[in-house]
C-alpha cells in the first residue's frame, strides 16, 4: 500500500518525533475536556472529535503545517479565562482584570504550527485565507459573548501572540535561510569565474606561447633551402595549422575568461632567461638586455606576452628585450614574414590589469615598422 506524500516520514527519527508530539498534544487535549471517569458520555462528545482533530493535525503537520494550523483552530484560545498575562485597563474599561494573549493548553503546538507554516509555506495567498479565517473565529467568539471591549482586546492580543508572531518568526528564518543560500551560491559562482580566469591565464601562458613557437619553427623550415616543394608545402601547413590552432585557443580563453576576475599575479615556474632561450632555440632572433638589480615580478609574464606576439605577427623579426628593476619592454622590427593570427586577443588586457594592480602602467604600440610593449613600474 502507497503512503500518501501529505503523510509519508522520511525517516524513522521523524516516526519517533512525531508519535511523541501526538501522544503530548492527546494529553492535552483530554486535559482540557471532562473527565472520562466521571462523565464518559460528555468526553466522547467533546474530547473524542478534539482528539481526532490533535491527530489529523500531527499527521499531516509535518508536510502541511498550514492544514494543521486549521485543524487546530477549534482548540485556540478562545475561552480568555486564562491569560499571559493580566492588567488593569479601568481607565479605558469598566473591568479591571483584563486577559492579554489568552493561552489554552494547547496554545504551543498552535504556535508550533504556526512557526513551521511561516518556515515552509512559500505562497502567499493560503496563509492569508487561513489567518482570515482564524479572524472571523475570533470575532464570532467575541459577539458570542457579548462583545464586552475587554474582550476584543484579549481575542486581538490572542491572536497576535499565538498566531500572527510565530508564523512572522518562521517567515524570517526562512528568508534568512534564503539570503543565505544565495549568498552561497553566488560565492560558488565567484570561485568558479575565479577558476576559469585561472585555467584561461595558465592556457594562454602556456600553451599560446608553445603554439606561436612551432608556427615560427615551421616558418622557419619553410624558408629553409633544400627542400623541394612538397616539404615546403607541408612545412606551410603545419605553419598555418599552428597559426589556426593558436586562433582557436583564443577563442576558448575568451570563453573560459568571460565576466572573470583579474588573472592572479604569481607567475609560472620560469625565468626571462630560460623563456629567451627557449624562444631562441624555435628560431627566433632575440637580444636580451638584462640591467643589474632584482626582477620585477611581471618581467616573465611581459616577456612572454611580447615574444608570443612578436611570434605570431611578426614571424622573422628581430626582438630586443630588456628587463630592468622598474621598466620591462619588448620591441620587435617588421616583419619579415606574412603573419597568421589575427588580431584582437585579449592577453594585453589582462597583462594591463595586472600592471595596474601592481602599481605600474602598460604602453603599447607600433613603432619604426615594428612594435613595442613596455611596463614601467614604481
């Protein structure tokens, strides 16, 4: 047999929670009726229907707190015999002793239930309908008895107190539990853009730089005398398919770089000279001029972004690089060769960024038929 959704537990700490939470509110509720011994009659009319009530509600209370909360509206606090508390209102009422937030026994679990329907009831309209109807039940109460002003004011103060606070109490959890899932949603979301600036920095450092260097080595072979024209054709194609691959590289780091944070500052476990020699031996023809003094923590990522340029839009070229304390620049002639790449990447706009954030500022541009990046720092 299928267990309705409305009814089934999850588990069987929820069994326990509940049958106890039955069994307490069954105690009071016969606590509040008459007496089985003395009068069976009377408590099979009025407490008997009251328990059927009390178990209806702790059966679908835990799903449907706001039908529980209906459920339990005959057992509200509606006598206004006993009170939270109790004042003298004789300059405002001909009574003095005045109930504030009448309570029956089972005002906590009304209140229980209140709270939970705030908690989990995400509409709007039902809980308005049913705290209209809990209204009503309090003005029918009162013209029943008489409509004494005393009165009014223990139904309203009943009814803030045992149904409007909790369920306000359980509408703010719940909002705080919302704000704070959010909040860690959007601090998963930074650490996966921070992840993909990352990936994007370490691709294009690495792999882009790698990628320009065989289109040089292949431009290179391509030139080379000896080879007769179907090496040169195939050299040409490895050339371009270097070129092309670079192209697609970009792309993917701009994908993988969208809407990302500025790329982290450490650079990669290599130095200028080691990167020169390395560019150097794919055949390319660069001086290095490095001035006495400590490196600039940016000098390889400035080196590598102009010899990856100088690679792929100016292959043949001759590049000078010089690397001081406070000034790193690379600066190649024309080319000699016709380039690949096209342009439009976007490696000089994150090196600029982190010049920025390291106090210094980036030059860019065409000069004597050639180009020069330069990064001064303070």
């Amino acid at each position: 047999m299928r267990v309705p959704p409305a009814i089934r537990r999850q588990s069987r700490r929820e069994v326990v929670t509940d049958l106890l939470l039955w069994l307490l509110l069954c105690a009071f509720v016969a606590a509040m009726g008459p007496d089985p011994v003395q009068d069976p009659a009377a408590f099979g009319t009025v407490t008997a229907p009251r328990l059927a009530l009390a178990s209806a509600a702790v059966l679908v209370g835990r799903s449907r707190p706001l039908a529980a909360l209906v459920l339990l509206l005959p057992l509200g606090p509606w006598r206004f015999s006993e009170g939270f508390a109790t004042v003298d209102l004789s300059w405002l009422l001909p009574r003095t002793g005045v109930k504030i937030l009448p309570v029956a026994p089972t005002s906590p679990f009304i209140m229980w239930y209140a709270y939970l329907t705030g908690r989990r009831e995400a509409g709007t309209w039902p809980p308005l309908a049913a705290f209209g109807l809990i209204a009503v039940v309090g003005v029918a109460v009162v013209l029943a008895a008489g409509g004494d002003l005393a009165l009014w004011v223990s139904m309203v103060t009943g009814l803030v107190g045992t149904y409007l606070v909790p369920y306000l109490l359980g509408l703010v959890r719940r909002l705080v539990i919302r704000q704070r899932g959010q909040a860690r949603l959007s601090a998963e979301a930074q650490a996966r853009l921070r992840e993909r600036a990352r990936i994007a920095r370490d691709m294009h450092d690495s792999l882009g730089h790698d990628l320009a260097l065989i289109a040089v080595r292949a431009a290179g072979l391509e030139l080379a005398p000896g080879l007769d024209p179907a090496q040169a054709r195939a050299a040409g194609e490895l050339r371009e398919a270097a070129a092309d691959a670079t192209d697609r590289l970009r792309q993917i780091i701009g994908l993988l770089g969208e809407d990302a944070a500025a790329a982290p500052l450490a650079p990669v476990d290599e130095d200028v000279t080691e990167l020169v020699r390395r560019a150097r031996d794919s055949g390319m023809a660069i001086d290095l001029d490095m001035a006495a003094g400590p490196v600039p923590g940016l000098a390889r990522a400035v080196v590598q972004e102009g010899l990856t340029n100088a690679a792929k839009h100016a292959p043949g070229a001759a590049v000078r690089v010089s690397v001081g304390p406070r000034r790193v620049s690379v600066r190649n002639g024309p080319a000699r060769g016709r380039p690949r790449a096209r342009r439009g990447g976007t490696g000089l706009t994150g090196l600029a960024e982190r010049a920025r954030l390291a106090g210094g500022t980036l030059t860019a541009g065409a000069v004597d038929g050639g180009y020069e990046l330069v990064v001064e720092l303070p």
